[in-house]
C-alpha cells in the first residue's frame, strides 16, 4: 500500500510505502508528515479517510494516465480515414482492455494524496464535481473566517 502527494510546503511528490512507515519528511525541504491510519482500515483495510490530511471526502478512478487516453483516441480519429474507421474499433478495444486490467486508485478531493494498493470501499464512487466544488467553497469559508479572527486577535 502506497501513498503518492505533493508536499504543501515545496510541491515536491513525496511516496510513501506504508507497509514500512506512518511518518515521512519531503526529499527536498524536509517537511515532516504524520500519516493517519483510521480505524476502518485497521479492520477491513477498506479506506474510509484520507491518510495525509485525514478528511473523509474520497473518490475512486482508474490507475491510468488521462493524457495517454486522448493520444490513443487522437491517433485513432487520425487513421479513421485511411483505415476505413478501423482504427477507431481498434482504439475503443484498447480503451475497453485498459479498463477492465487497470486497478483503481482512492484520491481525497482536498489534498489530491493518491491512495494505491487499498480495497475498493463501495461507499466511494467516481469523481463528483458539485461535491468538489462544494467543499472548494467551504474550505475558503473557512480560511476567511480564520483570517477574520487572526486580524481579531
């Protein structure tokens, strides 16, 4: 089981194994992290918070890189004409393989760690925008009002 995010200090990638570790610094500026290991993990292994920030907004998507999606859909629409649409059927079958090989991933909606190697919790469904969005504008509520009360204090 692996976690993969970017440190909030550098933007540098930091992975951890978390089979041989729960604390990790940055490579590069050395910020230390203390990563979270909820209850339901221990028992089910099934991941119900994230376990860099510990919030429970995740999402599920396949362990596959987007940008190489749309290369193999571009080539296909490029040769469409010349292979007599063929290369579009070919496409769509590479397309349809990757799915069902590729294992998925758990990503948190607010600090982005990507969570590799853990059981599929059925409660986390596909990315979801108006919940993103939703907890975009709460988070800013909520640094405004921490703004508010620094200037108070």
């Amino acid at each position: 089981m692996t976690v993969e995010f970017v440190c909030e200090k550098c933007d540098h990638d930091v992975l951890v194994n978390l089979d041989e570790q729960r604390k990790v610094s940055c490579t590069k500026c050395q910020k230390e992290y203390t990563l979270i290991q909820g209850e339901s993990l221990k028992k089910t292994d099934h991941l119900n918070q994230c376990q860099v920030c510990g919030r429970e907004h995740l999402y599920v998507q396949k362990d596959f890189n987007p940008r190489l999606g749309i290369i193999i859909f571009v080539i296909g629409v490029l040769l469409s004409y010349h292979t007599y649409f063929i290369s579009l059927v070919v496409a769509t079958l590479i397309d349809a393989i990757l799915y069902k090989v590729l294992s998925t991933v758990t990503i948190c909606y607010h600090c982005r760690a990507v969570h590799r190697g853990f059981k599929e919790d059925p409660d986390h469904k596909g990315f979801d925008h108006e919940l993103a969005m939703k907890l975009v504008v709460e988070e800013e509520r909520e640094q405004k009002t921490a703004e508010q009360e620094k200037i108070a204090d």
